[in-house]
C-alpha cells in the first residue's frame, strides 16, 4: 500500500494526524520523481546534443532515483553505444528488457548492437522480437537498418538480414 492510499484508509477513522504524514511522506516521493524527470530529460536532451558523456551521467543519476524504471536504462545504453561501449550497452537493454519486457525498442537497439558487434544470430532475434511487438516505427527502423549497404558489407552478407526477419 502507498503512501496515498495509507493516508486514505488513516483519514477514515480518524487519524488526521498520521494520514497527515502518510501524505507529506508521498509529497516527498514526487519530489524524488521530479528530480527523476529532471535528470531524465536533460540526459535526453544532451544526448540529442552529442553529449552522451554528459547523458549517460545524468541516466546514472536518474537511475539511482529511479532504478526500477526501464526507459532509464535504455537511453543510457544508446548513450553508451554511442560512446562505443557496446558491452555496457547491450547491458543497459537487458536490463530494461528485464524491467519491461514489452520495451520493443530494448530489443531493437540491444539487436542492432549485437548483429554489428558479430552475435549476427542473436541479434536477428532480438530484431525478430522487437518487429513481433507490431509497432511501425519499429518496423521502419528495422528495414532502415537491414537495408544499409554499409550494414551488409560490414556483416559481409550478400542476402539482407531483413529477409531473415519476414
């Protein structure tokens, strides 16, 4: 029970005072879940900067607040695949797979890292699952990736790894 719905059932018999607390108590959470925010965003925003130094610090930050909180640890792992730390990377989407296993674009991202750093298989996989979710964007982003010239000679494929997914 939260601190809202204490505060509710303390007001009922008429304790005021102790449904006073409960209720400042679950103030207090939303302050922590504004700082989460604030760290949040402005992660997203120096991202969209090129900062991801300076994003994947603040994601750090939000996750310490929020550490229950999948989108968190998705936009660190794009952060920290931007730096080129493919290994944390894929970590970080694991985690938000494991935090929300519906985050379609975990798995999109944790695939696309994965077939570029040689787990080709694993990767197609993810990318498998990540298109079964039915979201179009998705879908765009994976005949985006699957369709790049410069993905198929890296991979030294002569059939599109989209072929393996429809």
């Amino acid at each position: 029970m939260g601190y809202f719905e204490s505060g509710v059932s303390k007001a009922k018999i008429g304790d005021h005072k102790g449904a006073i607390a409960d209720y400042t108590r679950g103030i207090e959470q939303c302050s922590i879940f504004r700082e989460y925010m604030a760290y949040y965003n402005r992660g997203v925003s120096r991202a969209e900067l090129g900062d991801h130094k300076g994003a994947v610090s603040d994601f750090n930050k939000a996750i310490k607040l929020g550490p229950a909180i999948a989108w968190a640890y998705l936009s660190r792992g794009i952060s920290k695949a931007e730096l080129g730390d493919h290994n944390e990377a894929i970590a970080d989407y694991t985690k938000a797979i494991e935090l929300n296993p519906k985050l379609a674009w975990a798995y999109l991202y944790r695939g696309i890292i994965k077939t570029l750093s040689g787990q080709k298989d694993c990767g197609l996989l993810d990318l498998k699952l990540a298109k079964a979710f039915g979201d179009e964007r998705i879908d765009k982003a994976i005949r985006n990736f699957c369709n790049n010239p410069r993905i198929a000679k890296k991979l030294h494929i002569t059939e599109l790894p989209e072929r393996a997914l429809y």
